[in-house]
C-alpha cells in the first residue's frame, strides 16, 4: 500500500476546498451585513446630524456621554459673563478677562468695567463696558486687538458678525450717536455721526456691506423703532430704512436675513433694505432670547404674564413662521442656541432640545448652575459660580 501522509500530489486538498470557499463566504456575507448595518446608521445620522455630532464628542473628548468634571474652574464673582470659543471658555468680570482652556489660563488681563458685557459670534468674542471706555475682541488664542473710548464719549454697545467685523455704538459729543465699524485686525472701516437720533445697537451684515443701526425716535407722542441701512463706504446718509412699531432691543442675522427685536414682535428683512416678514409675540411678554446662535431660527423665550414662570419657548425662521413652541410652566434660568442644538437651563435640571423643541437629551440635578452654554456639537457647559461643567449629550 502507497503511504499518501507526505505525497504532496496526493493530499487531501480538494477534500479542505469546500469548507475553505464556506468559511470564505461567511466571512464576507458577515462583512457584507456589517457594511449594511454601518451604511443604515450613516444615512440616518447623515439625515439629522444628531449620529455625527455623537462621533464628533466622542473624538473631541474622548467619550460620547457623560460628565459632571470641572472642566474649567474660575474666580467666584456676581458680575461674570460667560462665551464660549471652540474649547476656550472666556470669562469676563468688572475686574478680569479671562480665557481658559480646560485648568490652564491661555490670557487675561485686568479691566475696571462697571457694566461688563460680552458676545460671541463665529470664533471672535468682544468685551466691553457699557457706558465705559474699554473694548477688548478676542480669539480662542488671545487678545486680538483693544480699542479706547474717551471718557465723554463712551461705547453704548458691540457686535461680531461671523466674518469678525466689529459694529460699536458711542455717545459722541456734539451728535446724538455715532457708530463705527472695524475690520476683523481692527482697523476702522466706517464712521459715522448721527445728528437726528439715537441708536442703541449695530450689526454688521453678512455680506459685509453694510451696517445695520437700530434708530430711536418718537412717532405720535410713543417710541418709535427702526433699522437704518448705510453702505460701508463715506456716504453719512443710510442706502435704505424700515420702521418697526415700539421699542427695539437688538439687531443680527437669522440664516442671512436681518432681524429687528423689538418688545412686541420679531421683524425681518431678506435683503436689508425692507421689511419682509415679521412674528408677533400676540400679547406675551419677551423674557430672553438667542438671536445669532442658532442656525436658520431665532430663540425666544415668552411669558404669557410679566413676572412668572409660565410661558412659551419659541423658535422663528426667517420668514417669520414659527417652527415650534414648547409651553413651559417652570423657572428657566438660562437659554442658549448653537447650530441645531438648544439649551434650556431649569431650576433643577438641564435640557437640550432640537429646533423643532423636541428633548434630545436632558440632565437631572443641576441646581448649583446658573447658566448653560450649549455647543454646535450638541454638549453643554454648565456654568456654576466657581467652575463649568460639560454634560456630554
């Protein structure tokens, strides 16, 4: 009998082939659904961005979920103001600017402000006192540039647009205002000086052409409120003006139109130059309000009396249809909108919402915050008096 054990002609290899080829083709139909599977979850979380934000944290902060660390610790002071840029909380007292990035101070400097505000748009943020003489723009990295005002003639207010262009209102003396506009180094692009009336804020537009201005006046014995509309370049008369009735409060930008708020309704403009759709609050009352975060809608909060808990959270497209309305019976302390994300700070609880106010997440215990700062990634920060805390989503 021939021995067969070590006769390579003579092996058992086409006894191995049909369980190799089964083998195989496990493998690739286990890999086949596996691709299937992951292909599923890409287009749903492709449709509503909520399955890429989850990749996004979890690449950003090494998890998906979860929190309660001091992500950043800071000075106790009733007079903070938050802003957030990227990872770089800025902090902003009466007496120090502040930007931290995680437990290291990336820069301050001491300020003397009696009315500290602060804003954020794109990845700028301004600092300035109200009725006060110091300006600082900064950068998640630092002081970008500082402006000085004259002690008789002070900034009433300060806007970014997305782009870093600076609007500023002042007092100016001999002139009822002025406004000027800065480029995003700080050099000054515009100025004028009103003589007929006051203005309260400004906004640069998105294009960059222009400065938006919000006019106050009287008509027939009532405030009176409008946007005036001057090219950027020397001309002293606006290109165009709108009315709004009442008083208004702020101007900025919702998915590229101007937007006036005003005490009894939001008004729109789709090309500056007039009013194209407006929102009535139908008798409530404005409490507070995300006009430049979120993206293609406004955030209101309304109450339906003027002191109270009991309202109504709202968000408004640009053609002046409400998207959705959640009615709220308990204390809101904060409000934030960033990208699709929405953060409402209760009493005792934080809760993230979509655009159209649907929950997407939300986080019980949270009555040592004063404050919530949600991110275009769906994470929040949780302001505190001496620290923030990121809940994950």
């Amino acid at each position: 009998m021939t021995d067969k054990r070590n006769d390579i002609w003579n092996d058992d290899d086409e006894e191995d082939r049909p369980k190799k080829r089964s083998r195989l083709r496990s493998v690739l139909l286990f890999f086949l659904l596996l691709a299937a599977v992951l292909l599923v979850v890409l287009a749903a979380a492709w449709r509503d961005g909520t399955g890429l934000d989850a990749l996004r944290r979890y690449f950003a902060y090494g998890r998906s979920e979860g929190g309660g660390s001091a992500d950043y610790t800071y000075d106790a002071s009733t007079s903070n103001r938050f802003a957030k840029l990227g990872d770089t909380l800025v902090i902003l007292s009466d007496t120090m600017l502040t930007l931290r990035d995680g437990g290291n101070t990336v820069w301050s400097a001491p300020v003397s402000m009696s009315a500290p505000a602060l804003s954020a748009a794109g990845d700028r943020a301004v600092a300035y006192d109200v009725g006060g003489t110091e300006l600082y723009v900064v950068s998640a990295e630092g002081l970008v540039y500082q402006l000085t005002a004259a002690e008789t003639e002070p900034f009433v207010s300060a806007s970014l647009n997305g782009s870093g262009e600076l609007a500023v209102t002042a007092q100016k003396q001999g002139y009822k205002a002025a406004a000027a506009v800065y480029d995003a180094a700080g050099g000054l692009l515009y100025e004028f000086k009103s003589a007929k009336r006051f203005l309260s804020n400004a906004y640069v537009t998105d294009d960059g052409k222009y400065l938006a201005a919000v006019t106050l006046g009287q008509s027939g014995g009532a405030f009176a409120s409008g946007v005036a509309l001057y090219a950027l370049t020397d001309e002293q008369e606006p290109a165009a003006e709108w009315s709004a009735p009442g008083m208004c409060y702020d101007v900025g930008s919702v998915d590229g139109s101007l937007a006036l708020l005003c005490g009894d309704g939001l008004y729109f403009s789709a090309d500056g130059r007039e009013q194209t759709a407006s929102y009535s609050y139908a008798g409530s009352y404005l409490r507070e309000f995300d006009l430049r975060g979120g993206e293609g809608y406004a955030l209101l909060l309304l109450g339906r009396y003027q002191s109270g808990s009991v309202g109504r959270l709202v968000t408004v497209g640009p053609d002046g249809q409400e998207l959705a309305s959640l009615n709220v019976s308990d204390e809101i302390l904060s409000i934030s909108a960033a990208g699709r994300y929405i953060a409402v700070l209760y009493a005792d609880r934080l809760a993230i919402y979509t655009p159209q106010l649907e929950q997407y997440a939300a986080l019980n215990g949270t009555d040592y915050a004063r404050e919530a700062l949600v991110s275009g990634d769906g994470s929040a920060l949780l302001l505190a008096a001496e620290r923030a805390v990121r809940f994950l989503p």
